[in-house]
C-alpha cells in the first residue's frame, strides 16, 4: 500500500519548518488557510501570519510591499485566484520588480473535483511561465513539495508552486535532495522518454512497466521545475530514446508540453505527444474519475507512446 | 517663530516650482507623458520630501528610512523631478524620460531608480504595497513611516477598496497617504465617468482618519502630516484637494492635459509662468 500526501498538506509542514529556521518568513493567506494549510503555520506563528480576507489582488501587493523590506512572504489561495484574479498583480507588481515573493497555490488542476470547472485551474502553469522573472514549480509528491517549499525560501525571486488538493502517492525517498531546475530519471529507458510533472508522475512510472511487459524500454523523467526547464536533461531523452510524451494535469496549451517542445523543436526535434486537458474546461465530479474522463491516465500514456514509437 | 516659519514655507515653495519646472522640462523632451496629475502634486512632494520623510541619497538601503509609495504611478515625472531635486541622481537625467536605455521609465521602475520604492504604473496596485512596508514596519517594531499616493480617479479601482480595509484592520496608523483630488481623469471628470464620491466619507467608512485639505497650501499640508503621525490606531488618508495642471495657466483644471506633453513653445510659457512666480 502506497502511502499518499496531498502537497498541500507536506507544505503545510514545510511552512512551520520553516518559521522556526527564519524569522523573516511570513505567511499571507486570502481567507483559505484551512484548504491551503497554511493555518498550522498561522497556529505555530500567530505573529507572522496575516489574513487579508477574500481580496487576492490585495494578497499579491502587500506581500510584494513585505518583500521589499527583506521580508519572505509565502502567499497561499487557490491556483484559480493565484494565477487568474491577480494575474497582474503578480506580473506588474511581483514578477516586474522580481520582488522574493513566494506564491504557493494550492488546488490547482481538476484534482480539486466537486466544486467543478470555476475551481479547476488548468491553465496556471501557461500564465505563470510566460512572465519574465518568474520560475514555475510543480512538485510530484509530498516529499518534493517539502523540497521545493524550503528551496523557494532559500532563493532570491518570485516563484510560482503549483500544489494539489488531493492526496498523490509519494514517489520519492525521505532523503530525496530537491534540486533547482533539475529535472530527475526515475528510470532509465531507451525506446521512449515519458516526461511528467505532478500528479501525473506516478501514472507515468505505471505506464513505464506496463510498456516493459509489452517489451518497450521507457526512460521515466520529472520535470518539477517547468521554468526554467531542464534543457539539457531533455535534449538527452530525445537523444537518447527519440521519442517523448509528456504527461500534466494541466491543458496542452502552454504547460509542460509546451516547455518541452519549445527546447525540442528548436534543437533537436523528435516524435513528441501531450498527454493534458484538451483545451477544455473541467466539471465536478470524484478526482480519479476526472483525470479518466479528461484523458490523464496510465492507459492514455501507454497509447502515447505507442504512437510516438509508430513515428519514429 | 511666524518668521521662521514664513522662511520655511517659501523655501518649500520655492523646491515646488522648481519641481514643477522639471516636469514641464523632461516631459517636452520626452514628447509624451502626463503633466496634470503631476503638476497637481507637486506641493505635496515638496513638503514630503523637503520636510516631512526621513530619507536621503547618503542612506538608500537604510531600513529604518521612510518610504514613499507613487501608486499614481503616472505621475512618475513629478517623483522623478523631486528625486533629482532632493540629489537621488543628476537633473540632466531628467532629460532621458521615457527614451530608450534611460533609467527614467515612463512609469517607476524600482530596479532603476534610486529612491523608487516599488515600481508601479498599473493603477490600483501601490496602495497594497505600501500596505505591506507598513506591516514589515509594525511586525519589526521599526521606527520608520510609509508615505503613498493614489488618485482620486484610482479610487474607482476596486483594489485600492480591498487595501483600504487592510490597512485599518491591521491599524497601520504607520501609514499616511495623499488622495491628489484633482477631479479629473482621462475621459473626463471623476464624476462624470465613475463619480467615486464622496471620498472623505468612503475613507472614513472604510476606518482611516481622514482630514480634507487645499493640497496647494504648504502650511496646510505640514499641519495635516502633522496631525498624522499624531495618533495611533489607525491609517491616516489626507484627501488633498488640487488642480489638475496647477501652476500653468493654459494647463490648469483641463482634462485634455493629463497625458499630453508640451510642445516646445508651450513649454516655453510655461516655464515663463512658472519663474514670474505665477504659481506660487
């Protein structure tokens, strides 16, 4: 039996960490800190906690104003809020001035499940990668959340951590070191390279065996850090294996398989296939049953890469 | 004392004018720009920077400095202009707004300019930043204050309104802002395109101590920071009544010259106006 941790949940824990190695972290939270955990860290810290309330835009300012008296704001709501209501306040007045802000938005992609299409952001990943000065974070599992959240702290800028709602198989060892734009091989592979970030890296080491028995050799990599990506750990998969799906919890528009065909298709271009939402709105529904409808699963990476191999 | 005082007051209006006198420069030489909402505040600025804040050149990364927030951020020549008055970086730079590799963007960029405290532009966002110093301050016990700007047209900006219950739930009373109430915005008057009035009573409502004032008396913007940094408890909003324009007769209270720059011999008056002392 696999043990699961929502993200939400390891950044939570990562947050009170944190609070206790840095007196400089502050949380903000737009009155969702019981969904984004940040109310353990407002608990153990009641001194450096602030609510705004329902006023997101107001979120990203003040922790931008924090940031620039040598403060380290981590900033919590939902990824929809985050990335869509304050989208320009996090372009114009965080990600301009490349301000130590860290935004930590939880409930992203249609994981989120019942409360539906308004709440399932599938499109932060595009909006956050595109503006200048930002990096997009996107862990896999609890542990790597826990990485990504005390690596965020460490670094100087803005930084975009994509976290879920629902609780993910963890994939990683207790002592797996989270490293800054390092994609990491879980599996060495050399007919196909799957390439998955988030909730999608388990079904993609599923898929990975269910190709071995079917007597193809796939290279499993995790690309956590979408900006700036790996492009020499990819450009070697495509070397290597000459063909690559990716997989995400996110639209094909402009998230992972975006980043990946960017690097690819300007140096070295190869059979690529998306696995993501087909530029579509989500609905409410049970999370496992979403990513089924929505084509994100085991079974949709293995035809992928059975159609990739046929182009090769 | 009275003497004194008529000593410090001319002083001050003599940095005004020769703010102003700035403005009405680097934006004929830019070629484009906003001249009303600048000269409106530029008595403001005077005051703010010549006698109220603790700040200097000497000190940029002085925690404890004062800071001062243009979240009207069009209004960058008049920060610029004061600036460079105040010794932040040489006025023959004024003459590089807005052109290509000039530090002088046509709204503040805080990684260019020194003594810009946060890059704003976008209107409605600088009030949650100066919001956030203020929080730094009283988390820190810090002895400095935070100084800002907004609009009265930004004030149909519906974030200014979530900023404005932040401040006076976390009773930043480290915080006093000027509202430049110059009636006017780029489609016409404030309260012919989105009437946000009354503001003193919105302010009040929303928990901040408000005084309303001539925003061109120096004397009463002295008595009115005075005044704010003289209770606790509370944000303080000094609604600062001004004309648009204020200071060249052709440009005062006329709508048409919020974004337009001067041309060469409209500048050339002006400056004229401006040195017979016509406006103060």
């Amino acid at each position: 039996m696999t043990t699961k941790i929502a993200t939400r949940e390891a950044y939570g824990k990562a947050l009170v960490k944190l609070g206790a190695q840095n007196k400089q972290i502050i949380v903000l939270d737009a009155d969702l800190s019981k969904s984004t955990k940040t109310a353990e860290f407002a608990k153990a810290y009641p001194d450096r906690f602030f609510n705004v309330g329902i006023a997101e835009q107001n979120l990203m300012g003040t922790a931008a104003g924090l940031a620039t008296t040598g403060k380290i704001p981590f900033v919590s709501t939902f990824a929809m809020f985050a990335t869509g209501r304050a989208y320009e306040q996090v372009r114009n007045t965080i990600a301009y001035p490349k301000l130590n802000v860290k935004i930590a938005a939880t409930h992203a992609g249609l994981t989120v499940g019942e409360d539906g299409a308004s709440h399932q952001s599938v499109e932060d990943i595009a909006l956050m990668r595109v503006i200048p000065n930002m990096t997009v974070i996107v862990p896999a599992d609890g542990v790597e959340a826990e990485g990504a959240i005390l690596a965020a702290a460490e670094y100087d800028g803005p930084v975009y951590i994509r976290l879920g709602r629902l609780g993910v198989p963890v994939i990683n060892d207790a002592d797996y070191q989270f490293q800054w734009g390092k994609g990491v091989v879980f599996r060495e592979g050399t007919d196909v390279t799957l390439i998955g970030t988030g909730v999608m890296m388990s079904f993609c080491l599923e898929a990975a065996q269910l190709l071995e028995e079917a007597g193809i050799s796939a290279q499993v990599v995790n690309i956590h850090t979408i900006k700036p990506i790996d492009r020499e750990l990819i450009l070697a998969c495509a070397k290597k294996t000459g063909a690559l799906v990716t997989a995400e919890e996110h639209s094909v528009i402009g998230g992972l398989g975006s980043a990946v065909a960017d690097v690819l298709s300007e140096a070295y271009p190869v059979p690529m296939k998306k696995v993501g939402i087909q530029d579509t709105f989500g609905e409410s529904g049970k999370p496992l049953d979403l990513l089924n409808k929505y084509g994100l699963s085991t079974s949709k990476i293995v035809e992928a890469a059975r159609e990739v191999l046929n182009r090769k | 004392m009275d003497e004194e005082r008529n000593v410090m007051t001319a002083n001050l209006e003599d940095r005004a004018r020769e703010i102003r006198k700035s403005i009405i420069r680097m934006l004929m030489e830019a070629g484009s720009g906003h001249p009303g909402g600048s000269l409106s505040a530029a008595d403001i600025f005077s005051v703010l920077y010549f006698h109220e804040m603790n700040i200097s050149p000497d000190q940029l990364e002085d925690p404890n400095r004062d800071r001062f927030v243009l979240s009207k951020g069009h209004a960058a020549p008049v920060l610029y202009a004061t600036l460079a008055e105040k010794g932040f970086f040489p006025k023959e730079e004024l003459a590089t707004l807005r052109k290509i590799n000039s530090k002088l963007q046509g709204h503040p960029d805080m990684r260019k300019v020194p003594g810009v405290e946060i890059s704003t532009g976008s209107l409605g966002q600088g009030l949650s930043a100066a919001n956030g110093m203020a929080l730094a301050g009283k988390i820190d016990q810090a002895p400095y204050r935070v100084y800002g700007m907004i609009g009265d047209g930004e004030c149909e900006e519906g974030q200014i309104w979530e900023a404005a219950m932040f401040a006076a739930h976390y009773k930043l009373d480290n915080l006093t802002v000027f509202l430049d109430h110059n009636g006017l915005q780029i489609d016409g008057r404030i309260t012919d395109v989105m009437s946000p009035e009354p503001l003193d009573e919105k302010w009040r409502a929303f928990g901040w101590e408000v005084q309303v004032i001539d925003g061109h008396s120096i004397p009463r913007i002295i008595a009115a920071l005075d005044y704010a940094r003289s209770f606790q408890g509370k944000p303080s909003m000094i609604i600062a009544n001004t004309i648009k324009g204020k200071g060249v007769s052709f440009m005062e209270d006329q709508c048409d010259w919020h974004g337009v720059a001067p041309k060469p011999e409209e500048a050339e008056r002006a400056l004229a106006e401006l040195d017979q002392g016509r406006a103060k």
